[in-house]
C-alpha cells in the first residue's frame, strides 16, 4: 500500500511539474512575441527547440532543479533567444543565424556548387521540381530552396520575385546586387519618394521595375 502510494505521489508531483512548465513556457513565448517556431522553420529553431526540450524533459521527469532553478534556466533560454534574434535583424546576423535562400537553377542555368551545398542529386532535384508540376528543365527560369526548406520556382515568362531591399531601416546589400543596384541608387530612389534615409523605412521591396516603400 505504501508503495502504491509513493507512486500515486510521484504522478502528481510529475504532473504538477507539467502543469508548471506548460504555463511557464506559454508565458515565455507570449513575452517574447517570437511565433516564427509556429510558422517557419529555420536551423535556429530546430535546435533552440531540441534544447527546450531537453529542459522540459529533464525538469518534468526529474525534477531535480526546482522549480526555482527550472524558472531560472528557461529564463536564460529565452533572453539568450531574445539576443540572438535582435542579431538575427543585422544583415550578416540573418546570413549567420537564420540564413539565406539556396538558389539552384539562376536564368535558365543550373548552380552544381549550390546543389552539392544541399547534398542533392539532380534526380533528388527533379522530383522535387514535379512536386510543382514542372517535368523539364527547360521550362525554370528561377529555382531556390528557401530558408524553411521549401521550394520556389519561377517559370520562364512569368513575373519576378518581389526582392527585399529594406527591412527595419536595414539594408539588404545582398539582394541589392542581385537585382544589380548600388546603395547609392537605392538612396537616390528614396529621396525621390521623400524619404531622406533608410532608418525611416519599415519595407522596402523591388518588383516589375518598380519600387515599394512602407514607412515607419
């Protein structure tokens, strides 16, 4: 009976420590207003989430920390999380962190280099294109494995990709040579919609030979 007991007890206090974590962890998220682990996912967000994980688990089956020393641990977590995601903002951070678009197929012209990067055959390749009705090469102007993983492609006569030029007031150097344009271009394009610089941009994109500017 005293056994029985004991076990009974230890649910509880297993299921108590869920209970804990479920709300702590919800508070956590909703404080840092990071969702992108519901929508996206990147490099960053699988690992970070491997992590969470290893600290739930130990915490609800273990229990050895505490609840004081569990709160302390998910704290960091998630300030180290708020960190990485103010540089995640920076141009080289994005590239660091979060990364960029893989393009494969670029004007008609297939990157080996950029396949070999994503250990992908060409027969890999081609069954992901049918995955998007397309059977010949012939038929892609654009071809790129986005950040979360999933493929864009751009057939031949159809209209381009919006480019992101300016998120945040920040910058996308890279996108603005591939669209070859200058800073200073950029900066000319600005002033002639009123706007003196590019801290007072929110969203900026290049698309149809046109750009699109919301401000702060």
């Amino acid at each position: 009976a005293a056994s029985k007991f004991s076990r009974v007890m230890e649910y509880l206090w297993v299921s108590l420590r869920l209970i804990y974590a479920f709300f702590l962890v919800l508070v956590f998220f909703q404080i840092s207003g990071n969702k992108r682990q519901f929508s996206q996912m990147t490099t960053f967000d699988l690992i970070s989430n491997f992590i969470l994980s290893a600290i739930l688990s130990g915490y609800i089956i273990s229990g050895k920390a505490g609840w004081k020393g569990f709160t302390v641990v998910i704290a960091v977590y998630f300030s180290i999380n708020y960190l990485i995601n103010l540089i995640g903002h920076t141009n080289w951070g994005r590239r660091l962190i979060i990364g960029t678009p893989t393009i494969l197929i670029d004007k008609g012209k297939i990157n080996r280099r950029n396949l070999q990067k994503m250990n992908m055959n060409m027969t890999d390749f081609l069954s992901l294109l049918r995955t998007k009705d397309i059977h010949s090469l012939q038929d892609v102007s654009l071809a790129q494995i986005e950040i979360g993983g999933n493929l864009t492609v751009l057939r031949k006569g159809e209209e381009a990709f919006s480019v992101l030029l300016i998120e945040n007031g920040v910058i996308n150097h890279e996108n603005l040579r591939q669209i070859q344009k200058t800073e200073s271009w950029l900066r000319r394009k600005l002033k002639e919609m009123k706007v003196n610089k590019a801290e007072e941009v929110f969203y900026a994109q290049w698309q149809k030979g046109k750009l699109y500017v919301i401000k702060n």
